[in-house]
C-alpha cells in the first residue's frame, strides 16, 4: 500500500535507471516525493520517468557518471539553487566488477568498483551534507550488501568497496548525531537485478523477490517520522 508519507520532499536517489533503484523511483513518487534521478543511461532514465508520470509523480533526470566527481558538485549547487535542500538522498549506485582472485583482478577494473562503490559515495556525502542539514528531517540511505560481513572468495573488490562504504556511513552517522539527519545502511538481501544475474548466471531469477518488493523499507528510512541512525537495516 502507499499512501503520501513523503509528500513534497525532495529526494535524489542514484543508480535509478534499472532495478532497485528504478523501483524506489517510482514508489517514492507514488509516495508524493520530486524524484532526481542519476545514472549513466539516458534511455534508462525516460522510461523510469514514464512510470514515475503514470504514479503521479515527477522527476528531474540527471544523466551523469557518478566517477566524474566534480560533476556531484555541480549537482549539488544546482539542487541548492533550484529546492534549497534535500530531503532525501538514496545512494543505491553500484557496479560488481569481475569476480576473479584477488591477485588477478585488473587495476583498472579495481580502480572503477572502488570509484563508483566507495569513492563517488564519499563525494556524495561531502556533496549532500549541507544540503540535507537544510531539510527539517534530512535522511540518507546507503544500499550495501551481504558480502560486506563474510568471506567471499572472488567478490574481493565489490566486497572490500561495500565493507569500506558500511564504516565510512557509520562514521558519518556518528559525526551528525547531534543534527535532524539520519543516516542508514539498508542490505536489501536477494533481489532481482541485473548484477544478481551477473553474479549468478545460473539461477532462475523468477524465484527471486522483485525490487518493488523492498520498497517499503526505504520508505520507512526515508520518512520524516524515521528515529532510526547509523543502523544497518537488513530486508
């Protein structure tokens, strides 16, 4: 069920072209929420806008590469000029890399999971915390996985990138304690996406949950009347 628990708030929600965060587009719309959008894929993004019109919505695309850094900035002064605020940030971008042994993981490849995972999250941190102390009950959501807390053999980049985000977003928590800003971890668990398909190709992604599924968690992170801080939230 939805309802209108995020009604005029503005939230920025990354990695919104596919999958979990096409599917937080949507229902946060449906929620009453201005939805910005970022991913690399323009066409990704109309589409989402198209369902995000038919919930009643309305979006603001932002095509960019979230490892072009300064590009965040700039993001972020154009959202200051044009809401003076943000209400809610959903930092849901990632990408696995290949999964190989350590000793054989390209650099460059490392380099990219560590950007786009690690890297382009602190930015959006340094980015959005101005911007989020402006709303009278700023909140963010940092999408991290599993394999952040166990041993994988050959997930070694996106696990080390997903094990750094989860300590670098406590941090920040605890930095922020004392202002209206919460901040929390949400693993979403099993889901099918199109990087589950990467991982295991194998599997029948029929028996999975669909992304619309965990939305409501990310409602509940989002919302005004969240006490929740520095958690990490398993669905």
């Amino acid at each position: 069920m939805t309802g209108r628990r995020l009604a005029d708030r503005v939230a920025l929600i990354t990695g919104a072209s596919r999958g979990i965060g096409a599917a937080v587009a949507v229902r946060f719309a449906a929620e009453g929420a201005h939805v910005v959008l970022v991913a690399r894929t323009v066409g990704g993004l109309e589409e989402v806008d198209d369902q995000v019109q038919k919930a009643g919505g309305r979006a603001t695309l932002v095509p960019m590469d979230l490892a072009d850094y300064a590009k965040i900035d700039q993001m972020a002064a154009a959202l200051h000029q044009r809401f003076t605020r943000l209400d809610v940030l959903v930092a849901n971008a990632a990408i696995l890399g290949t999964l190989s042994p350590m000793g054989h993981i390209d650099p460059k490849e490392w380099e990219r999971v560590i950007a786009v995972n690690l890297t382009a999250n602190w930015r959006l941190i340094r980015a959005m915390d101005p911007l989020l102390r402006m709303s009278d009950s700023g909140r963010a959501i940092f999408v991290t996985s599993g394999v952040a807390r166990g041993i994988f053999p050959y997930w070694g980049a996106y696990a080390a990138s997903k094990a750094a985000l989860e300590h670098m977003v406590k941090t920040w928590a605890g930095e922020i304690s004392k202002t209206a800003v919460r901040v929390n971890l949400l693993d979403p668990g099993i889901v099918r996406t199109r990087m589950r398909a990467q991982a295991f190709p194998g599997e029948d992604p029929q028996k999975l949950r669909p992304p619309e599924a965990i939305t409501d968690a990310f409602v509940a992170l989002a919302a005004e009347d969240c006490t929740r801080h520095g958690e990490l939230v398993e669905v």
